[in-house]
C-alpha cells in the first residue's frame, strides 16, 4: 500500500508555534524531505525526534521529487518541511505536491504558520479579498512588469521581499502605484524584534532610504481605490423623466423614481421636468 505525503509547516520565528499535530508527524513520518538538513536537525534537536532526513531543495528537486516518489509508492510516510513556514508557498514542496498528486498519492497539508496570512492579519489593510503575488523578479524588467500588471488591481496585494532588494522594490511600487498607496511592511514576524510600519509608500522609501533595513520583511500594499462613478448628466435625467411620463407616470411620480434612481435631489429633477411640456 502506498504511504503519504504530509507538508509540515514549522515556526517563521517563534519555535513555540510548532502544533502539537506537526511534531507527531514529524516523529512518526518514515522520513522527512527538507530545504535545509541543517536548519531542520536545528527544530528536531530542539523537539527531541530522530529521524532520517533527505534533502529537496530548489536545484535537486526534480530528481530527488521522482526518489521521494518512489519511496512514497513503496509504502513510507514522508513530512515535508522547509526552511521555515508552510512547504510549497513560495519554497520548494510545489512540484513535488504536484507529483505526488500525478501519481495518485494522497497528500495531507497541516494548517500553521505561513508568513502571508500572518502578514495579511496583522496588516490593517483590508482583508476581505487578498492576492498573493510572492516574490518580485530581481531583474528590473520583470520586476516592472510584474507590477505594472496590477496596477488597476482592487485586492489587498501581499509580496515577499529580501531586505537588501526592498527600496528598490518600494521605488518601482512608487512609481506604478503611486506615492500616496497605503502599505503595510511587517517585519521579522513573531520574533523578538517583531514590528508592523503602516505608511504611504513614499514616506516608506523615505524611511528605508535612510536607514538600510534589516530582516524579514512581507509587503501588504493597498489595491488601487474603486474608480470614481461618472456624474449624472443633466440629459440622463430629463430622458429618464420622459420615459417614464410617456409610460403614463404622474409627473410627481417620475420626479420622485427619476430622483430616486439616478441618486439626484429631487429639487433638480423637478426644474428639468419643468422643461418637459405637458
Ligand atoms: N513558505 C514560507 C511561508 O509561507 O511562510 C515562506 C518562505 S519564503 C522562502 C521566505 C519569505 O517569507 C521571506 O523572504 C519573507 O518575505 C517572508 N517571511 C518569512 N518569515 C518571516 C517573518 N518572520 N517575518 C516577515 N516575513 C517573513
């Protein structure tokens, strides 16, 4: 019978976020793929659990996806960690929740922490409708157009970002989004130093300008505010009234509905039908 697959998310800083349902699996899993051996012995030393370990990481993980597969098929149980935070969001574990599923395995994914939503909630932007857009391209085209793609975007947008890469980031999101879009830039989330600046994006390039940041850091930016509804016309209304008088409205009735509809004061409509012969 074939094992499973089970993506174990681990802390973003704190080690006490570990779940108690993550360590069991950790400690019953047959082995467990990491990002990081190093990183991963570090959380299993401080756990307490043995456990075989083999490494899947960006550059190995087409052939070393196949072997987990295998083994999977064979009848093992594998937990996938990486790094720190949920496996297969913007770290290695994709392509291989993809294999296994091509291959009929069932996959288990344990809720915990993951740095968008902790981002996402403690940002103070709207959060009713989200997309995640993960990392920006380091090269300064794609970078561009990648942005340049959501500029009439109306949901909340949350990106990762590198330290040494965020003024630049914050120069090109200026640019296509505007100075004043409202950002929220959480950084070095549930660690010791943990803080949220919630500014402008150009008060934000300012401050990071001026002093070099440092840490983790996921951007919520604002989505671009709902355009602004045209203007009722003059016409509109006097060509509303005149449907529904020749429908056999009162003129009293046709103010009131006109006014009602096209969200004007009454007074005004009333003035137009004035024009209207009887
Ligand atoms: N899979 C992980 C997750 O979803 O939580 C994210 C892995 S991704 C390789 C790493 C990025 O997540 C960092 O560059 C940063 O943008 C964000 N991140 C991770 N931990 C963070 C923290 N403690 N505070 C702020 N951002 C964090």
């Amino acid at each position: 019978m074939a094992g499973m697959l089970y993506l174990v998310p681990t802390p973003i800083g704190n080690l006490g976020d570990i779940s108690q349902r993550c360590r069991e699996t950790l400690e019953q899993a047959d082995f467990i793929a990491a990002e990081d051996t190093r990183v991963t012995l570090k959380l299993l030393n401080h756990l307490g659990i043995k456990k075989s370990l083999v490494s899947y990481y960006e550059h190995n993980k087409t052939f070393k996806g196949e072997q987990i597969v295998e083994r999977i098929l064979s009848g093992e149980t594998c937990a996938l960690v990486s790094d720190a935070g949920s496996p297969a969001i913007s770290d290695p574990g994709e392509d291989l929740v993809k294999q296994c599923a091509a291959a009929g395995i069932t996959v288990c994914a344990i809720p915990g922490p993951c740095a968008v939503i902790t981002a996402l909630s403690i940002s103070g932007q709207s959060t009713g409708r989200f997309c995640f857009e993960g990392f920006l391209s380091t090269a300064k085209k794609s970078r561009r157009e990648h942005l340049e793609s959501l500029k009439e975007e109306r949901r909340t947008m949350v990106f990762y970002e590198a330290p040494h890469k965020l003024t630049a980031t914050l120069a090109d999101m200026v640019q296509t989004f505007g100075p004043d879009r409202s950002v929220s830039l959480c950084r070095e989330l549930t660690k010791l130093h943990e803080e949220v600046i919630r500014s402008t994006l150009a008060q934000a390039l300012e401050q990071y300008t001026a002093q070099p940041p440092k840490g983790e850091f996921v951007l919520v930016v604002a989505g671009a505010p709902a355009p602004e509804k045209p203007e009722t016309e003059p016409a509109d209304a006097e060509a509303r009234l005149r449907e529904l008088l020749d429908a056999g409205m009162s003129r009293k009735d046709a103010v009131k509905q006109t006014a009602q509809e096209l969200k004007l004061p009454k007074n005004t409509v009333y003035e137009l039908a004035l024009n209207i012969p009887e």
